[in-house]
C-alpha cells in the first residue's frame, strides 16, 4: 500500500467517524426507545479495530478517550 492510499483510507475513516458523531449528536440522542437512547460510538471504535490491527487500536483507544471526555 502506498503512502497516498494509506493517507487516502485514514481520511475516509475520519470522515465517517465525523458523520457518525454527527448523526449521533443530531438524530441519534433526539429518539428514544422504552426510554432508552441509541448509542452508536463504540460501534465506531469497535469496527476500526476489526479492520485495522495495530492502528485500529490507537485509534480506538484515542477516540474512546475523547469520547469518554466530550460526552456528557
């Protein structure tokens, strides 16, 4: 893999985390089931490290934390 291919897949997967927080925080936390908000962000870190190995996890890790610091 190349360099740009590699810049190329991290970028797409920055992106669609973007757009996963954002339809979390916009349609997502807006429904409620038996009381019960959906919650799709460990979703996000869980399939980055199922398809990345050793940067899924960093990554998973990373966005866990910040994830654990800006949700309330």
């Amino acid at each position: 893999m190349t360099r740009r291919d590699y810049t190329l897949k991290w970028l797409f997967y920055s992106l669609a985390t973007l757009l996963l927080v954002v339809v979390q925080d916009i349609i997502l936390n807006h429904i409620s089931l038996w009381g019960v908000h959906p919650f799709i962000l460990p979703l996000i870190a869980a399939l980055a490290t199922m398809w990345e190995s050793n940067e899924g996890v960093i990554f998973a890790l990373v966005f866990g934390l910040l994830t654990d610091l800006t949700t309330k």
